[in-house]
C-alpha cells in the first residue's frame, strides 16, 4: 500500500494560463435502480470503482432512507476540499493546524425565484488551538481558493449533452 501523505504546498502555485487547466476529472454513473429514479433507488458508481454506494430518498423527504443522498456526497466533498484548502494554506503560512474539523451541512429546499428547488450550505470549522485572528485570516483565505466554496459563490461551469 502506498503511503498515504498530503499534496505539496505548490498546488498553491498560480496558474497564468488564458484557458481552464484541468489536472483531474472525476466520472461517475447514476442509474435509476429498482425505482428507474436515481434519486430514490439509484447506484452511484465511480469509472475507478472507488465509489459504489447505493442512493436513497432521506426519511425527510418521505424515502425510506438506509442510502446515501446527493446532499451527504456534496457535503462531503465540499467538507474534504474545504479541509484541503486550509491545510495547503494553513502548512503554507506554517500555522500547524492537527485537529481542524470543516463540517458542512448541505440543505435541499425550496427556491423562492422559481418555486422548485436550490441548494444552501453552511460551514463550520474548528481549528483548536489557533489565534482567533489567524485563524480568520485562513479561512477568508480557504474561501478565496477551495473550488467548493468559489462554485458555491459563483456558479460553476456546467454543459449538459444529450448522448444517444
């Protein structure tokens, strides 16, 4: 087994390109599952294998729950790049920060422009043992660079393609 250690302090670095520089894409598959409905029943596979989990309307939702949703997956990918962010900067400006904790909370509700739906989070973050002040400078900084957060504030990209 490999081991297991974090990404150099210069992903940090800038990039001073004129067009997207892509450095990884993630692919996963959504089917519909026992219900043809992905939200409900479907199984979510990554093209490495990596993730196979199956998906489940919340109890909340009036889904039997016993699955993951599509709100835990993205808090949970926003919480670990959050995370990431702020170690890169934290191990940057050498302020060890061992026991930070980035919790998000991801809700599903009603949007009031249209009347269907939008997503809201919010993050909480611990960092146990540093300076107030420092630790404000790091997080308005995280804010700045986690793709998460800069998605979250201005949209993302995104090209939907029908394919046959």
């Amino acid at each position: 087994m490999t081991d297991i250690r974090p990404p150099p302090v210069s992903l940090l670095d800038k990039h001073y390109g004129m067009d997207f520089l892509p450095l990884y894409t993630a692919t996963v598959c959504v089917n519909g599952g026992e219900t043809r409905h992905g939200r409900a029943s479907g199984v979510a596979r990554s093209d490495d294998g990596a993730l196979d989990v199956q998906l489940r309307m919340p109890e909340q939702l009036g889904g039997p729950g016993g699955g993951t949703n599509p709100e835990q997956l993205f808090a949970a990918g926003f919480a670990a790049c959050f995370h990431g962010a702020l170690s890169l900067l934290a191990a940057r400006a050498r302020v060890p920060i061992p026991d930070a904790e980035v919790v998000v909370s991801v809700t599903f509700g009603r949007d009031p422009v249209d009347g269907l739906f939008t997503l809201a989070a919010n993050i909480r973050v611990r960092l146990p043992g540093v300076d107030r002040a420092v630790a404000g400078e790091l997080l308005r900084n995280t804010e700045r660079i986690c793709p998460y957060a800069k998605m979250a504030r201005s949209g993302i990209e995104c090209v939907v393609t029908l394919e046959q």
